[in-house]
C-alpha cells in the first residue's frame, strides 16, 4: 500500500483544505484540487484536510464531523490518490498544534496583526470577539507547512500573504537556531483559476457565501447544478464575449466552461458566436454535470463505507506523522528542550 510513496528523490509538497463545508465547489475544484490531483505524481504530496483551522469559527461539532469525512470523500473523488499521496486530517497528527505554538513564540504581535484574512474575517463579528485561534491562523499554517519541508505549496492567491510569513518564519528560525527548515516556495495557481460567484460574479465563489444559490457543489443533484447555471448572472449586452472588467457573470461562465472542457476562452467565443446566453449556460450546465456527477456518486460510494474511509485517513495520518515527529524533534532539540527520557 506504502510502495508509491515516500520516494527519496521527489520534493515533497503540501497543502490543505478546511473542512468548513459539506461540499467542495467549483472554486475549490477547479482552483485548487484539479492542480493538486496532477502535482502527485511528480512530488511527496501531502494533503491535510485542517479542522484545527476550522474550529476558529464556531462550529457544530457533528456537523464538523461529518464534513471532515465528505471533504476527505471528495479528494478521493475527484482523484487524490491514497497510495501516492499522504492524505490526512491535521488533529491526527499532534505536531502541528505542537510547532503552532513555537512558532508563535518567535511571531511578532505587529507581524501577526498585519495578516489581512483576520482583519476580513473578524470584521463579521467584531474583532473582540473574534477568536485567538482565528488570530494565529495564519501561524498554525505555517507549521502545517515547516514541518513537512516542501519545496512547494500550492494555493490560490488569496494565500500568499500566509506563505510569505511561513518563509518568515521559517528563515526566521533557521537564522537563530541553525538550518532546520526548508524554505517554501509558493506555488500560486492561475489567476484564470479563481472562480467566481454565479450570482455575484464579483466575488470569489466562497464556502461561506450568504446566498448558496452563486454556488456550484461538487455534492450537489444533476438538477440543482443546471438549475444554478440557468439562473446565472449575466448582462443586457446579449453578446457572449470575455472581459472581465465591463461583463464579469459572462467571463466568468467562459473562464469556467474553459476549465472543465479544456478549450480555450476565444474558441469558445467563436463557437457561440451569434448565440444568445441560453445556450451558453445549458451547454454548461450539461459540461459541468458530466463532470461533476462521476466525483459526487464516488463520494457517496466512499461514505457508504466510513470504516474504509477512515482507515485510508489512518493510512496518511501514519505517513505524516512519521515525518512531523521527525521535523519537530529537531526544532525542539534546537531550541534547548532536553529529551523525555523513555
Ligand atoms: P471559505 O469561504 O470558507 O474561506 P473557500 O471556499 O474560500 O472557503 P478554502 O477552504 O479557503 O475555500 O480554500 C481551499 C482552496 O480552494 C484554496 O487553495 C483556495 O485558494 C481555493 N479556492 C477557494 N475558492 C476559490 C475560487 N473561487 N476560485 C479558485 N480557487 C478557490
Ligand atoms: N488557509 C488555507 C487552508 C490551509 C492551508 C494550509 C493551505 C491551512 N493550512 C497549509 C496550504 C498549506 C485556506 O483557507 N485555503
């Protein structure tokens, strides 16, 4: 089962997902896991589904079990492969909670202040009420990071201001304590990948949207994926060509017909040439279920079988912790931790 992974001349890789969801969406798919699905072959992938992240919201907590499962059953779906890659969830694996906490001690309080996904995220509650954990966020990612040693991690735009601080602090304690950890590269995916909402095509398409109607699942029903992209936003101009700026709802739907189908924004424009938006979208919608339906029935099949699930969780989770032990042995021999004695 091991024999794929672990090769000693392929970089590794990381990155991670929040279980924030019940389902993925398109966003997520074709921005990020689509990308992640291809680099496994040529690096040690390690894949993290973070409910430690998640938890610096409230969240119920059967609801958070049941999505760190349907987050795991769709990464397999959509095809992370469990023998090549360490797919796992991060409170398996107790390092990360454990470098968190060294890593905030060499964390500036003006260096965390500056991290912008707590200034947007804490403004919907108010930033006193806003949890400490959602404020070192972004160093908690940092040790999912360090201590897997990637040369590169994998992420959208919105994460580069995270990887910036995790090479930080990296170099950070490299500098003070002697080399210890890889300096990670970020490795950000296309702009053409961001995805944006059906319904507000302005905004990225987002788990945690308020209208759910500008969001395409990965678990949703046939029916409901052609009924979004029906009633997706558009223009008056009844012209189907791409510029984000004056028709976002239009390019938005090219950017996304482009992706699934892997032809090109302006073959598609002279296909459609002439045709009015109706057509654009049912021709979609039938696109996106054809693609869409095969991931969501093989989650369901990976669902039905929790214990199997679950084992091939196991089965990562052992991958990880072999090397997190490792990386966090080091930095706590560095730091002047003297040994437990066994
Ligand atoms: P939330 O809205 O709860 O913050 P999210 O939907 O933005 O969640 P994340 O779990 O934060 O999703 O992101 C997982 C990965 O998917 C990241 O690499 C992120 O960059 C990518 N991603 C998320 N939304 C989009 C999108 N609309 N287009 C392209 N990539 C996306
Ligand atoms: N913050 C990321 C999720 C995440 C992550 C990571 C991504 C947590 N730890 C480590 C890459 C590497 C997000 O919200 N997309």
């Amino acid at each position: 089962m091991t024999q794929n992974f672990g090769s000693a001349n392929k970089p590794n890789l990381l990155s991670g997902m929040q279980p924030s969801a019940g389902s993925l969406h398109l966003g997520n798919y074709l921005g990020a896991l689509v990308n992640w699905t291809k680099m496994q072959d040529d690096f040690n992938a390690y894949y993290v589904i973070v409910d430690l992240h998640a938890i610096t919201v409230p969240q119920d907590p059967k609801e958070l079990r049941d999505n760190t499962r349907r987050t795991a059953a769709q990464y397999i779906a959509a095809g992370i492969d469990t023998d090549k890659s360490a797919l796992f969830v991060q409170s398996h694996v107790p390092a990360h909670a454990q470098l968190a906490w060294v890593l905030n001690c060499i964390t500036g309080f003006g260096e965390a202040s500056r991290m912008t996904q707590f200034k947007d995220k804490s403004q919907k509650t108010g930033a006193d009420t806003a949890s400490v954990g959602l404020f070192t966020y972004p160093i908690l990612q940092a040790a999912d990071i360090l201590l897997y040693q990637p040369k590169a991690v994998p992420v959208g735009e919105d994460q580069r201001q995270h990887i910036e601080l995790t090479r930080d602090l990296a170099s950070r304690f490299n500098t003070r304590f002697g080399q210890t950890f890889e300096v990670p590269e970020a490795h950000i995916l296309k702009e053409t990948a961001k995805i944006y909402d059906l319904q507000y095509p302005q905004a990225k398409m987002s788990k945690s949207a308020a209208d759910p109607k500008g969001l395409v699942n990965l678990m949703d029903e046939d029916s409901i994926i052609v009924k979004k992209f029906k009633s997706a936003v558009t223009d008056t101009e009844a012209q189907i060509r791409f510029d984000r700026d004056a028709k976002p709802g239009v390019s938005n739907l090219l950017g996304i017909f482009s992706l699934l189908t892997g032809e090109s924004v302006s073959v598609l424009e002279d296909r459609f040439a002439g045709q009015g938006y109706g057509a654009l979208k049912t021709e979609l919608a039938d696109a996106a279920v054809s693609v869409i339906a095969p991931i969501r029935a093989r989650a369901h099949e990976l669902l039905a079988d929790q214990a199997e699930l679950d084992r091939l969780l196991a089965i990562g989770a052992d991958r990880a912790n072999a090397l997190a032990e490792t990386t966090l042995a080091k930095v706590y021999e560095r730091l002047g931790f003297i040994a437990a004695t066994k």
